[in-house]
C-alpha cells in the first residue's frame, strides 16, 4: 500500500512526520487514550460473555429447564449488585466477639 505524500516534503523522505503546514503524515493511526475504567468495563464485559457461554454449554448436556438457568442468573446478578451497593457505602466489617469455652 502506498503511502500518499505530503506536498511539503521532498520526494524522497518517508516515516511519520510533522509537514510545514502543521498535518501529520504516514502515521496512518490515531493514538487512544484508554482510562482505568474502560478497562475495567470491558474486562468485565468479557468476562460476562464467556461466563454465560460456559453455563448455557454446561446446561445444554443436562437438559435443565431454561427457567431454572433464567432465576439462577437472575439470583446471581442480585447477589452481585448487593454486594456491589454495600461497597459503595462503605459497609462496616463484621467485628467478632473473642472466642468463649465454656469452663474457663
């Protein structure tokens, strides 16, 4: 594939320099920031696709109802936003009583 070249530069230069008029050439790509979170949200979303694609394999050689799958997920995805809302409000840990034995 060819290259197309910057009016600005001599015939024979090549690479992905700056031209006088202030354009970029022969990079070809753009560079893209990626944050922490959309990181973190596509790693879950990948994770959530090959999660559900093991379950319904598993699934389909037993024979289960669709309904039971259904609920089970459904119970799962609760359980996780729980768990998730009670982070968020920074929920205390659960502080123990010492161990007692009887006799002491």
């Amino acid at each position: 594939m060819r290259r197309a070249r910057c009016a600005h530069k001599p015939a024979g230069e090549s690479g992905s320099t700056r031209c006088r008029d202030g354009g970029e050439h022969g990079s070809g790509s753009k560079s893209v920031k990626a944050t922490f979170a959309s990181v973190i949200l596509q790693i879950m979303l990948v994770y959530l696709v090959f999660s559900l694609d093991s379950i319904i394999t598993a699934v389909g050689d037993n024979h289960v109802p669709k309904g039971n799958v259904y609920f089970g997920m459904a119970f799962s995805l609760a359980v996780e936003m729980l768990n998730i809302r009670m982070r968020k409000k920074g929920a205390r840990t659960v502080q123990l009583n010492p161990p007692h034995i009887p006799g002491d």
